[in-house]
C-alpha cells in the first residue's frame, strides 16, 4: 500500500475569529441521582449504557436514574452525562500489613460495590531502602474476579512524609483509593499468594462500605460553593436537557429541586425535563391537577403519561418516570435548528421497548397542551394534526415564542453557539478592530442559519442584528455583544446581550424595540446603571430588564 505523506502541504494558522461558529447538535443530556458506584458529583460522560455499567455499575433497583439511562439510550439518545449523588454512604477500606501496623486505604468512590483489591512488591528497589514500595491497586468486577476493570500502578512509593514520593501525596492523583489516617513508619509488607512466598498476591478491600440511605432534594440540589449536586454541571459545556429521576421508587422529585433546577437550566441555557406526578393516573386527573400546580418556566417541559417498560432485575414491566425515554426521544429527533424550521414537528414515537402507562384521547391531547403538557404516543396519530410541542411556559414568558419546545430549544442552541464561538475575544483589546471581526463572525453564522431555513418570515436585511461597537463598548469593562433575531411571529424579535470579560462570560436577555431610525435597547448590568450614547443618528438606551 502507498505511503501517504504530508510532504509539501503548507499550513496556515488560523484565529477563532476566522473560524465558523460552530452548528454542533444541541442533545447532551445530563442526569443527576443515585447509582450503584462511581464517583460522586462529577460530570462523567457516557456514550452507551455500557459506559454507564462500567462507570456507574448498571441497573439497580433503588436507583430510578439507572433506569431512566437505559431508557435514554433505547429511545435513541447519543451521549449523557451522569452526575452520581448520595446520602450518607460510606466507602470500603483496604488494610496493608506494615509489621505490627496497618496502612488504611479507602475507595475514592463510596458504596457496597466497589470491589477493590492492592499489591505490594519491591522490584526494582534497593535492598537497603526499606521505606519505598510499588503499589497496584484493581478494581475487579466482583469479589474473587480475576476480571479487572481498572488498573493503577505506583512505583516508588515512600512512607517517609519529606520524600516527594510519599504516599499520601501520590494516592491524591488516584481514581481509585486514598489514604485513610496515618502513614506507618515501616513499608507495607510484601503481598504473596495465599499459602505460599510466591508473588505475586492481593490483598482485597474490607465489606465495610455503606450505599447510603434514600437520596433527598438536598443531595440533588448540592452546593453552588462546592461544586456538588446540580452544580458540579457548571463545567459542562453544550447541555441540551437536564433530568432529575425519582429519588426513589415512589419518591417524586420535590419543588424545591424542581426551582433549583429550573434555574440553573435557566443560568446554563438548557431545558429542564420533568416527570409527570405519579399521582396523575388519568388524563382527566392531570388536567385538574395542572390548573392548581404552581410550576411554570420557559426553561422547562413535561410529557404525559409515564412509561411502562420491562424491569430486567424483576423480570417484569414496571411503571417508570418518562424523563429518560423523552430526553431519548428528542435527542434522536434531529438538531434544534431542523426542528425548528420543519414545517411539521415529528410525532413524539416512543420506540417498542417503552408503552403508555396510560392512554390519552385525542382531546385529552388538546387540553394538555393548552396547559403546557406534552402527550407521548406509542402508535402512530390517525389525525392529520397534532399540537405542537410546548414548554411548560403557559403563557407565564416575555415571548409567545418560548411557550414552543422547538422555538425555545433553537433561541438557546443559537446563542449558546454565538457565546462558545466568540469566547477568543475575551483577552483581546476593547478595540474596533476586535469589534468588528466579532461582528463579520456572528454575522456569517446567522447567515448560515438563514440559508438553512430559519428566518424565513422576513426579509433577508431584517432576519437579524448584530451590534458590537462604541455604542455598547467602553474600556475595561468587557466586551459587549448585541445579538438580535427575529421571532416566529411577525414583528417580534428576541434579544440577548453578551459580555466577554477574562474572568468568564454571561448572556442575558434584552428588550429590544426596533423603530424606522431609532434603536432602544434594553439590558440589565450588574451595576444597575443607565448609559445613553448618541453616535450620528442612532440612540441607544441601556436599562435594567429583570
């Protein structure tokens, strides 16, 4: 076969404001809970429920979230991110011999189900040195397993607290054990095989570990300082959907998770997926149920009814949350900006391995969604119409638009796309020269957007507006980037201002009222000031907008 080489290919570096923003598909979901093992409050990534088994052990019955993955993945969804929380569970220790003394360690990760076990040798070290040892540490699929699922090999260990190779330090690189108490003064001693003083043997970890008791709103909820619960998704970057499981069998997630987590989907640009209450065992009971439930955001969904699927551990069906099948569901239904320039959304068809808990008339169907509901099908509608797909909005959002899934789910991955695209100009100066190559960017991209078929209400020179100049920019306070574009509706328009400091970025929406020579624009600053700058014929007033 010809060798293929890159001899005389010339390469250019190129800048990120040359490059395209980016059209990536809006369809990372995120699902916080409790499963069978795994490390708690950090944002694991999983590409199939076999990802998921490995790093988090698989189906478990008192873990709703195990469940509502394997769902996911049925009903079509691509990649997930799995935050592990829990409530008052212990981790397993492991005890090496030193002499007459023990060296604790501990699992990284806390439960019943981590089945670790270590090695102790001395290869490759000076017979006079006796405070240094090689660790391994495994993790095997159970107890007496010779299947190892994870591998970690220390050389050089030392139990001399000034040497840079001191245990305790070292084992903090570790995913899977730390040190627990004290280090010894003496090395562990030398692991053999049972019966024998042959190497080379393991010692495995103690059956002292703790699942924990039943999760809680406030295992869910975390902290905002520590980076736990909800919050340890701060980092994560494209997130589509966010859905918190039951936290039991037949424990509801609570208001106040619910409130939390509509926020932080609100601050992070995502939709948040709720259950339907389990309560709810009819159509009829749910519309009468909605009319009193004080629950309403832009930045939230819900479908009706719940799911029945088959129980593998049970062995039989089983009557679940629909918050993983859905997530699926509109995962594999296609990127935001098809489904929001279709001119007909794609049935919400659950795949054969989930059926209806209960049935919705066609009626029924209507009333829901007027409330703000969504209905599943598992055949498909006879009718030739179907209600669009809603957000649990109802009425109760600045825009007519965001009461629509596919509209809300395209504003969000638009300008999620335009923030993450002009991130390079945070450390660039506050100049017209930066201003202007932000503006060209932006510009180019919702020009694409434009010729894939969004916008199409209204001329091409009112599709959209991009403001990025001295009428918005000052020195050292960031660099300010008006972003508008127009609505489904006629006339309407929506409206964010973003803001690049070194620091980080923010979004927030604006209000924009756009007049034949004149521009009034809207937006909040934190320092809740107002500034009024007049260059040639155009006005722009800054305000605060809650």
């Amino acid at each position: 076969m010809r060798e293929q080489t890159l001899a005389g290919i010339q390469f250019a570096a190129t800048s990120s404001a040359e490059q395209p923003i980016a059209r990536a598909n809006a369809q990372l979901t995120a699902f916080v809970g409790r499963t069978l093992r795994g490390p708690l409050h950090q944002p694991i990534v999983v590409r199939s429920f076999a990802d998921f088994q490995q790093h988090f052990g698989g189906l478990w019955q008192p873990s709703p979230l195990a469940y509502a993955v394997e769902h996911f993945f049925e009903q079509g969804g691509r990649q997930a991110v799995i935050v592990r929380v829990a409530n008052g569970a212990a981790p397993v220790t492991l005890s090496l011999k030193c002499g007459r003394e023990t060296l604790r360690l501990e699992a990284r990760a806390p439960g019943t189900r981590e089945f670790l076990r270590a090695s102790i040798d001395y290869d490759h070290i000076d017979s006079n040195d006796e405070q240094t040892f090689n660790l391994v540490i495994q993790r095997v699929r159970s107890p007496g397993s010779e299947r190892v699922e994870e591998q970690e090999t220390f050389r050089a260990l030392s139990v001399d607290p000034q040497s840079p190779r001191f245990v305790t330090s070292v084992l903090l690189e570790s995913d899977l054990m730390r040190v627990r108490g004290a280090v010894p003064l003496i090395r562990p001693d030398r692991t053999l095989m049972p019966g024998t003083n042959l190497p080379v043997g393991y010692v495995n970890s103690n059956p002292d570990g703790d699942d924990g008791k039943p999760i809680t709103d406030y295992d869910v909820i975390g902290s905002a300082a520590r980076g736990t619960g909800l919050f340890a998704l701060e980092s994560v970057d494209d997130l589509a959907f966010l859905y918190i499981p039951p936290l039991a069998r037949v424990i509801d997630v609570g208001v106040s998770a619910l409130l939390v987590a509509t926020r932080f989907c609100r601050d992070k640009r995502a939709m948040l997926i709720v259950d339907p209450p389990s309560s709810w065992e009819s159509a009829p009971e749910a519309i009468r149920s909605l009319k009193a439930l004080d629950f309403r955001s832009d930045n939230a969904l819900m479908f009706f009814p719940r799911i029945s699927a088959m129980d593998r551990l049970r062995g039989r069906l089983e009557v679940f949350g629909n918050g993983g099948a859905v997530a699926g569901l509109l995962s594999r239904s296609g990127e935001a900006v098809a489904a929001a320039v279709s001119d007909r959304e794609p049935e919400p068809m659950l795949r054969s391995s989930a059926k209806l808990a209960k049935e919705v008339n066609n009626s029924d169907r209507w009333l829901l969604a007027a409330m703000g509901v969504n209905v599943l099908q598992s055949v498909r509608n006879p009718d030739r119409e179907w209600p669009a797909l809603r957000t649990l909005a109802c009425g109760a959002s600045a825009s007519s638009d965001w009461s629509y899934l596919a509209q809300r789910r395209f504003a969000l991955f638009v300008i999620n796309a335009i923030e993450r695209g002009t991130r390079w100009c945070a450390g660039l100066p506050n100049a017209a020269s930066t201003w202007m190559r932000v503006s060209r960017q932006i510009s180019n991209f919702l020009s694409e957007l434009r010729s894939a078929g969004a916008f199409a209400s209204v001329p091409a020179d009112q599709a959209f507006l991009v403001i990025c100049d001295e009428r918005i920019n000052d020195e050292g306070d960031g660099i300010h980037i008006l972003v508008q574009f127009t609505a489904t509706h006629a006339g309407a328009y929506h409206s964010f201002m973003l803001t690049h400091r070194p620091g980080g970025s923010t979004v927030k929406p604006v209000m924009v009222n756009r007049f034949e020579a004149t521009l009034v624009v809207s937006r909040e600053l934190e320092q809740e000031i107002t500034l009024r700058l007049t260059p040639k014929d155009d006005f722009i007033s800054v305000l605060a907008l809650n």
